[in-house]
C-alpha cells in the first residue's frame, strides 16, 4: 500500500461503525481502523474514493466491483481468506466491514531479495493460501487478482486471502468480463488471452507468488505490459535454483507445475497443490537433522492419542503440526500464559505443577494444553519436562483448518481426555481429603 496520510473519516461515524485511523491505502479504497460499538471489537473499514464510485463513467463497474467482494468473501468462511462482517452505503460512501488483522502486512514485504522469509515459512504461508484457495474453489469462487498485496500475514505468519473485488461467484454474473479481471504480472496465460478463468488461475497466480518469495525476483518481469503477455505466454522463467542455491529441488517441480503455461499440466485443486507442498518439510527437516514426515508417522501412529484417527487425518496433522524436542528440566507450557495450542506426547515424561505442586505425571499418548484450545483460556498450570521429551504441537488454526471428521474426532478425544482428568482429580480429592 501507498504512504498513509490521514484520512477525511478519521474521528467520525460510517454507519454503526466508529472510524478511529488510517491503516491504509490502495488503488480503490481507503482501509481505517474501526470499533464496533454493539460486539466491542476492531475491524477494518474499506471505504471505496468517492472519485471512483460516483463517477458517471466509471461509477457502475466499481459499485459493482465493491459489493462483489463483500459477497464473494461474505460466503466464504475460512482462516485463511479474511472475514467479512457488514457491507452498506453512508451518505454516498461505499464500505465494507472487515476482519482487522492486528499487525498485519501484506506478502509484499517479503518478495524482496534483502527481506526473503525463511524456506519453511515460506512454505508454511503458501501451503495456507492452497488450503484457503481449495476451499473458496469449493464454493465455486475463483479469485482472479492472487498476488502479495492480497494475502495478508499476522504476526504469527498467518495467511489471509483477501480483495475478492473481481472474483467469480457463482450467483453473480453480471459485471465477472475478463477484461477487468487481475493484474497483468499474475495472470495466467488463459487469462491474457480474455479466456474464462478457472480454478487454475489462481493456482498459477499462487506460483508466481511462490516464486517471489522463494527468489526475490518475479518470473514475468518486462518492461511494458506487451512482453509481459509474450514472456507468461511463451517463455519459462528462469529456473529458481539458478536464483537461490538452497532451495530444495522439490520446490522446482512444484514451482513448473504450478507454471505450466496449459492449465491442463497445473494442479487442478489447491489441495494438490498443499500435498506437494508438505513434501519440502520432509528437506527442511533432513537438514536440521529432525525425522521426515514417513518416520513421524510410523512414530505417531503407535500413540493410543491417534488410535482413531484414520491415516489420512494423522496426516493432516503431521504436516501441519510443529515437532519440537525440549531438553529434560525445561518447561513446555507456563500457568497464566496465553497459547492457543495443544500437545501430544510423543516420547518422554512431563509432569503437570499447579503453583509449584506436581499434579500428575504424563508419558507417551498423553495430551495437555486442550483447555487453550477448548475454553480459549489462560494456562492454568505450568508442564515441565521430566525427561528429554518429543513432543508435536499443533495449533488451534491448524484444527480449524482440519477435515470435518478430524476436528469431530479431537472434540472426541479431547472430551475424553476432560472426563479423565476430572476423574483423577476427584479421586485424588477423596483419597486425601482436607
């Protein structure tokens, strides 16, 4: 986004809506910071120039272009595409009600060549937005404008999809013409020839993106927008591993399927594309000398946690979990601190303190944590590492993100595992009463 400058809103009320400052700025809109004063939340308001919406020339397709996007994204309910809470017109202003991603910024930031993230982060973000991509496409929803201005990251490196401003909705037709469709750097060849967009237009325009942030250098890049059409319709960018030497070869693969100038040789899903995605862990990992992901599972798989668990769900939460080993004596969780995640144990003992008192001990199979997840609550006790342990941590986003039926089954688990510990306790009360 350009520089920020305040904003005409800036202290005044648009709708319901409270407007407290200027976050930022692009080619159709202003975003500021809001309140909600009904849910007392913030959220960012997207109020469109007036220059363009009330124009007798250009006013009809960017009216129409503002509200695709409220109904597009409203439809659309996912972690990592943002949400979109209210729509409305206010004395002549057009806005939209979002999510607001505190400290937020969008992929631009990390396509330079001085401001590359990390390979596994890099991975992580992409493996996020072919997850979102793969749901949105569920819907019947094609994007037509990924690129990084339109992925916003949180702090945490959370992906989110956003600006459905010229996306394809399946019950709106008027106003989708491929002429206003995308930004040239990002459009797949189909659609530099007015073709309809598909499903794998995004996914192409995901692979530029990846290779932005893998490389620093955009694999299209021309002088005028006349070679950029003959270089994405005709040519193949420079290989990535001529670019950046600790790439794993993997990742060329991926980045040429995802490339493939006919649509036919590309991913036809973005969850295709997140499984090819997961394999570059199994790289990352052999370097830090951690196990691939084929010895977590044979591992995982042996745990009464996951007795249940089908293999195609285990490897969901393989792929997207964290595996981390933590020294004997270390702590794992701390009381009162906020983390919204969970653990299973795979190797070792912890023991669980309230204020400094051991409650129980835990061994492989075991889980702690899920009341961070369950009740959003603070940590109520502080987990020690008894032993060197193992242990895979997994997110709350990362659950959300889960197939219908391996979410169901960790509510399962976790009830269980409540009932347990309510179990223990009580015992423990009645075996040594006050």
């Amino acid at each position: 986004m350009n520089s920020i400058t305040p904003g005409p809103l800036e202290g005044q009320a648009l709708g319901k809506y409270q407007v407290l400052t200027t976050i930022g700025r692009g080619n159709m809109a202003t975003v500021y910071l809001g309140q909600d004063p009904f849910i007392d939340r913030p959220v960012a308001i997207k109020v469109a120039f007036d220059e363009y919406v009330q124009s007798d020339e250009t006013g009809p397709l960017y009216r129409r272009m503002f509200f695709n996007e409220a109904q597009a994204a409203g439809m659309l309910k996912h972690p990592n595409i943002t949400a979109i809470f209210d729509a409305g017109v206010d004395q002549d202003r057009y806005y939209i009600v979002m999510e607001y991603i505190h400290g937020g910024t969008t992929l631009d930031t990390f396509t330079s060549a001085e401001n590359l993230l990390s390979i596994k982060n890099v991975t992580d973000i992409l493996y996020q937005c072919a997850m979102g991509l793969d749901y949105a496409h569920g819907k019947g929803v094609i994007h037509r404008d990924i690129k990084p201005r339109n992925i916003l990251i949180t702090d945490e490196l959370e992906a989110k999809i956003t600006d459905f401003g010229v996306a394809v909705v399946p019950h709106l037709q008027e106003g989708q013409s491929a002429e206003h469709a995308g930004s040239p750097l990002y459009m797949a060849p189909e659609q530099l020839r007015l073709e309809e967009a598909t499903t794998q237009s995004d996914l192409f325009a995901l692979g530029v993106v990846a290779y932005e942030l893998l490389t620093g250098k955009h694999p299209f890049e021309e002088r005028n927008l006349e070679a950029i059409r003959h270089r994405i319709q005709d040519r193949p960018p420079t290989p990535i591993l001529e670019l950046r030497a600790d790439i794993p070869e993997i990742y060329q693969r991926i980045i040429n399927r995802a490339l493939a100038k006919n649509r036919e040789h590309r991913y036809r899903t973005g969850a295709d594309m997140a499984g090819d995605l997961t394999l570059i862990y199994d790289f990352i990992r052999h370097a830090d000398g951690q196990p691939t992901q084929q010895e977590k599972f044979s591992r995982v798989q042996k745990l009464e946690f996951f007795s249940e668990f089908p293999d195609t769900e285990m490897w969901e939460i393989i792929n997207a979990g964290d595996w981390i080993s933590i020294e004997q004596g270390e702590p794992i969780i701390r009381e009162g601190e906020e983390d919204p995640s969970f653990y299973v144990l795979v190797d070792g003992e912890v023991a669980v303190r309230k204020s400094a008192q051991e409650i129980v001990k835990l061994g492989p199979g075991d889980c702690f944590g899920e009341m961070g997840i369950v009740a959003g609550r603070r940590r109520t006790a502080t987990i020690d590492a008894v032993t060197g342990v193992t242990v895979l941590k997994v997110r709350s986003s990362v659950i959300e993100r889960a197939s219908i039926n391996c979410q169901l089954r960790f509510q399962r688990k976790f009830l269980h595992t409540l009932i347990e510990r309510l179990e223990y306790t009580t015992e423990r009360v009645v075996d040594n009463p006050l």
